[in-house]
C-alpha cells in the first residue's frame, strides 16, 4: 500500500494505475477549450456546492455564465434524495463546521457510489488540524480533482499544517508547490490543479500550466472557490479526460479576467465584467486568448 505523505493510497490492491491522459499539442488547447465550453453550455449540468458562505454568490454566478445550473444544497437530510442526481459534486471547506463536515463526508460518498465525480477545494487547510483532517478524510472518498492555492497544495500534500500560512491567502508561488502537486496527485488518485499567476494541473506525471489570468483576482474573495466549481462543471461533461477539463476551465476562467479586465475599474467592476465576459465569450477570443503550455 503506497502511504506516501501518510495518505493512503486509492488504487485497489493488484491494480495497474490508469496511464497518463495523452499529451494535447500547444496549439489545440483552445479548440479544446472552445468544444467543451459548447458541451456545457449545451448540457446544462447540475452541479452540488457544499461550500463557504463568503463564495456561494460568486462561486453560482460563474457556474451560471459558464453555462451549468448550480444548486447550493447541504442539509445531510437532503444528500440521499438530491446528490445522486447531480452531475458533479464541489465541496470546499471555506467555513468548516461539524455539520457542515458531516455533510461533505455523506455527499462525497453518494457521488462516489453513484459514479459522479466530486472536487475539493482545501481552503485554508493549514490553519487547524480540524480542517487538516477534514480534508485528509475525504481524500479517501476519491475526489476526481483537488484545486488550491500554493500554500494549501503545498499543506495538504505533506499532510501537516505549514507554519508560514496566513488563512485563505496563499503565501506561496503556484511554481513551488509543482513537486507537492504531483505528489498529492499520485498519492490521492485525484488531478491537482494549483492556481496562482500561472496555474499548474497534474496527474502526477504529466504538468500542464495555463498563463491566462490577472492578479487583481486575489483582490476578490472567493475567486478561487468559483474556479473550483467551474473545474466541477467541465469535468461533469469531459469525466474521462479530468486533466484536459481542469485545466480548460482554468483558463476560460482567467481568458474571462482578463476580458472583464479591459472594462473594470477596480475589484468590484471586475467580479461583474469577469461574469459578463465568460457568459459572452465565442471562440475566436478563447481560442486566440488561450495561453496553456506543456511543462514535462
Ligand atoms: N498573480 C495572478 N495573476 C493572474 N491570475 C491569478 C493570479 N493569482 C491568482 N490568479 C487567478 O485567480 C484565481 C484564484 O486563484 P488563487 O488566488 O490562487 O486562489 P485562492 O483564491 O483559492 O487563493 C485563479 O483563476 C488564478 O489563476
Ligand atoms: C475569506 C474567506 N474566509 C473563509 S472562506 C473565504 C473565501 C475564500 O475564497 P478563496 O479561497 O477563493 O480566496
Ligand atoms: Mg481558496
């Protein structure tokens, strides 16, 4: 059993991990992009967030832009009704409680079980050993992605708390949590995505980064939460190529920064340009404005 970083290891005994994705050339990652966006759009998937109260407003706003029908939903009596019908699964741990928790854990395992997948996004998870264990144990009911900052990949992956960590923020570049990136992806099974001026996405073997983006994001709360969810919606509609469908959410997500960019004043005229550029985006701006590279 590989306990690498102390978190087991999620292939069952005897079997052969699945190969990496194939390697998408450079110059395709914006038809890709473009034809994925087109399936969402035209499939409308559901998605469950069990998230932070800061982010539900932000994180239901791009899902609907982006073209998905979000659903808020986290009362444990509600999980065996509802979440087998979802088309994926977000949870984040923003503003941990123990019901909350509860929730996760049964949500989590209901997707699992119905074959829906699941993502994680591990806000702050160095800031207690509550939210340090929380994640650890859903780690073990299989998220398909796991999405942070630097300082949370960098956290979870060596499953203790890190000292230098400030809340939600990250302290961190996205380049120096790529080693811990592939760590946690080979030792969770999940793809990881770490975000910052560039974001990195990994199966822990192949490393993809996407440059679209700008950094007046960190100036509004719960933009990394939003992406999550967004990684939630384009992995419901491309479950088979996880790595492909994160990193294009990725940067649909910072090719719609950067659009609402050009109109926006400040943090806030930004949250709504962002919102407005990603509803009205068309394939020749994604596909000249996409900026996703192979790293090794
Ligand atoms: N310096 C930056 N330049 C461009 N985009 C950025 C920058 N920092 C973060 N982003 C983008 O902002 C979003 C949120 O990422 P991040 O701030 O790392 O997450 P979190 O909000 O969870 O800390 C992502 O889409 C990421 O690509
Ligand atoms: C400010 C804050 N406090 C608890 S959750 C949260 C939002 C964090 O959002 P993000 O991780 O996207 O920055
Ligand atoms: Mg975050």
């Amino acid at each position: 059993m590989d306990t690498q970083n102390g978190i087991t290891a999620t292939a069952p005994a005897g079997k052969i991990p699945e190969p990496p994705e194939p390697h998408l050339p450079d110059d395709q990652w914006g038809r890709r992009a473009w034809e994925l966006l087109q399936k969402l759009r035209s499939r409308a998937p559901l998605i469950q967030c069990i998230t932070n109260v800061v982010s539900m407003d932000l994180m239901a706003n791009v899902l609907l832009a982006a073209g998905a029908s979000p659903a808020m939903l986290s009362s444990l009596n509600e999980i065996s009704d509802f979440t087998p019908g979802v088309d994926a699964l977000c949870i984040n741990i923003g503003t941990l409680s123990e019901d909350g928790l509860a929730s996760m854990r049964a949500a989590a395992s209901v997707a699992a079980e119905a074959g829906r997948p699941w993502v994680l996004d591990p806000v702050a998870v160095s800031a207690s050993d509550f939210r340090m264990e929380a994640c650890l144990g859903l780690l073990e009911l299989r998220p398909a992605v796991i999405r942070g900052n630097a300082s949370e990949i960098l956290g979870l992956a060596s499953a203790r708390r890190i000292r230098n960590s400030k809340g939600v923020d990250s302290s961190h570049q996205s380049l120096d949590a790529v080693e811990a990136a592939k760590s946690l992806s080979r030792s969770s099974g999940a793809i990881v995505a770490v975000s910052g001026a560039v974001d990195y996405i990994t199966d822990g073997h192949t490393v993809v980064g996407a440059r679209n983006g700008v950094s007046m994001l960190q100036k509004i709360t719960a933009t990394g939460c939003a992406v999550t969810a967004l990684i939630a919606a384009f992995i419901s509609v491309e479950p088979l190529s996880a790595l492909e469908a994160t990193a294009c959410a990725l940067s649909i997500f910072g090719v719609a920064a950067e659009l609402g960019m050009e109109m926006a004043t400040g943090p806030a005229s930004l949250r709504m340009h962002l919102i407005d550029s990603l509803d009205g985006l068309n394939e020749h701006v994604l596909v000249s404005r996409m900026n996703v590279f192979r790293v090794s």
